[in-house]
C-alpha cells in the first residue's frame, strides 16, 4: 500500500469564530480510508463546501468533550440517517464518557434522536491513557492532556500504514506532547494565544520555548484565538487555516 495521506484542515479556529474560522475539524485520507480528527459543532458546513462525502468518512476520534471539539456529531449522525442515506457503520473514538455525551447532545438538540431507528450502527470506543487501541487499519494512542471537560481530554497519536500524524488537542504544556509527537511525520499543535497564559490551553511563546524538546518532522500550528490571529505575521511556523491541504 502506498505511503500517503492528505490533511485537511476543514476547521482550524476556536470556539467563537476567531477570524471567521470553522471550529475544529481536521479530516485525513489515505488510499483505503478517510476519518476526521475532531468535529466541532459547525463541521457539517466546511465538509461539504471541501466536496467531502459524509458516507466515505469511516470514523471520528474526538480529543477531548468540548463543543467545538465534538459537538458536531450529533448532525453528522443525522446527516447520515437522513441526507446522505449512509450504510456502512460508524466509528467514534475518543474519551470515556463520549457515547453518553453525544446522546445527551442528540437529544438536547433534536429530542427523540438518540434513539432512532437507523440502516447504520453507531460503535463507540473509550480511549485509555498511552494504551494503543487498533481500530480498522489505525492504531491510536491517547496520551493525557491538561483541560477540564468533564471527562479526560487526550492528545492524540494516529498511526496509518508507515505515517504518524498526532494532535495536541487542547491543552496546557506537558510533557505527553513529547512523547505523543516523537518523530511524528505531521504534529497538529494549538496555539490559542500569542503569550498570554490560560488554563487548559497553550500559548505560541510557551511553545516556542519547548519547540527543540520535539522531534517530528513537521508542525502545523491551530486553534488560534484573535490574539494570535492578529500576530500572525510575527509568526515563522506554518499557520492553519480553513481549507489547508498538507500531505505526507
């Protein structure tokens, strides 16, 4: 099989629209498989002006339960049962609690949802720190991040037919980020701010400063907030933006 994937960024924002950006959503393909990382609440809207069919997406692995992370399930799910007329099963991955979430969010926002009948299985699967879960040709690796959701939020390492592409999620600096990017062929990091400090999140200055701490190949920086949208052009690392294509 032929080492390839192309990246995505369908969403590269925060959760309120910084710079008039989708939240977070990030899309990868191979030859035999498409799957999101990510799908915040508005992802339907930049998957299908991307050309994407919802039915070849195979899976979503979600790092952590905020909103803007995860709470475009719900319409993706209800796409697929009434507008795309999807078949095949679906897969979502991400942190303990995630189907009770995604349920609760289905019937907080289309009551009855959750419980329809459909021509397609839904399958969750919980994620546990630094276990390595194989999922259909993937193997996955949650490493524990620094944010408060309400359940464990995870940095994500996705590996795929000789290719690594792993994603900080939203979190403080830790140490996992070193161990879930170790030579990974794309690192997918936030930088929501410039340099002011905020819980759960991480700031470019603090990534700055531990950027010789990394060993993968290449940094794509995302979910920035207007701070760091403004500052851009201080910026030399490559910035995300909706519509971004990286391939590996």
């Amino acid at each position: 099989m032929s080492r390839f994937a192309e990246v995505i960024f369908l969403g590269s924002g925060d959760a309120f629209g910084s710079g008039g950006r989708f939240q977070t959503c990030i899309s990868v393909r191979t030859p035999s498989d498409m799957f999101l990382v990510d799908c915040g609440a508005s992802s339907m809207i930049p998957i299908k002006r991307a050309g994407i069919d919802p039915v070849d997406i195979s899976k979503i692995l979600v790092t952590h339960l905020h909103g803007d992370h995860f709470g475009g399930i719900p319409f993706f799910i209800l796409d697929a049962q009434l507008v795309s007329r999807r078949n095949a099963p679906l897969t979502i991955i991400g942190p303990p609690g995630i189907r009770a979430r995604v349920m609760d969010a289905m019937e907080v926002l289309f009551p009855g949802s959750s419980a329809a009948s459909r021509r397609f299985d839904v399958e969750f699967i919980e994620l546990r720190p630094r276990e390595t879960a194989r999922i259909e040709g993937i193997d996955v690796t949650a490493f524990p991040a620094v944010n408060s959701s309400g359940a464990p939020p995870y940095s994500l390492r996705v590996e795929m037919a000789g290719i690594v592409i792993a994603y900080s999620g939203d979190t403080e600096w830790t140490p996992a980020l070193i161990e879930a990017s170790e030579a990974a062929d794309l690192f997918v990091c936030e930088a929501y701010f410039f340099d002011r400090k905020v819980k759960g999140h991480l700031d470019y200055s603090t990534f700055l400063s531990r950027r010789e701490e990394l060993s993968c190949k290449r940094i794509v920086l995302t979910h920035m907030g207007e701070e760091m949208l403004a500052r851009a052009h201080e910026i030399e690392d490559v910035l995300a933006a909706d519509g971004l294509r990286v391939f590996i």
